[in-house]
DNA sequence: AAGTTGACGAAAT
DNA sequence: AATTTCGCCAACT
C-alpha cells in the first residue's frame, strides 16, 4: 500500500456532494502531507473525483476552479459566492466530509 | 545520486 | 493580522 493508493483510496470514498480539504485527506493517513496529496491529485488524480478534494477555507484549485465547478453544480455541492479569483468557494461547513 | 518543485497546511514569528 | 518557515512525500531535472 503505497501513499498515492492510500490517497487514491480516499478520495474515492468521498461521498458525492460532500468535501474534503488536503489537509484532511493528509491527517486521515496519519501524515500531514498535505502537499504530497496536491501532487498526488495532479499526477493521478485523473481517475477519481478530484473536485471533492479542495483546499483548505473551501477554495477550489487554482486553474480548476471552472472544471470543479461545473462537478459541484452537478452534484449539488453548496457553492457560496465570493470576491476571490475564483469567484466562488465551497461551503464546507455544510459538506465537508468526516470519516 | 542529489536537489528542486509542487492542485498545501499549520505553526511559529 | 500578516508574513515567513517548516513539514511532508512523490515526480522531475
């Protein structure tokens, strides 16, 4: 069992509508590379839900923020709007996920 | 083989 | 409250 399985692992028990933050996702494998996972999510993360993962305070991932908007919307992810970059975050304080 | 980089976060200044 | 430093792990140079 390697680290990118035990995040791969993760993210796809992440039920749909909900989130996680990297930080979690790290904490969760009893680590906290929370950076590790970021690198794990761009290099595998083709092949699960990557939007459910976001960044810590509910921000999207920067230069995904449309694509992962679109899977929100899709999923009936709460979204609230907001004056960054982005234009949005997500409301983790109604759908973060806890194991 | 060794050092740098990166979808990051939290603790320390 | 705002910056800076450190920790963590895999991929890339």
């Amino acid at each position: 069992m390697s680290f990118v399985d035990a995040v791969l692992a993760v993210v796809a028990d992440i039920p749909s509508g909900c989130v996680m933050t990297y930080g979690d996702v790290a904490a969760l494998l009893g680590s906290r590379a929370a950076r590790a996972v970021g690198q794990v999510m761009a290099r595998y993360g083709s092949d699960v839900a990557w939007w459910r993962v976001v960044r810590a305070g509910g921000r999207p991932p920067p230069g995904y923020a449309d694509r992962a908007r679109e899977h929100y919307e899709a999923e009936g992810t709460p979204l609230r709007p907001s004056s960054d970059d982005d234009g949005y975050r997500i409301d983790l304080a109604s759908c973060r996920w806890r194991p």
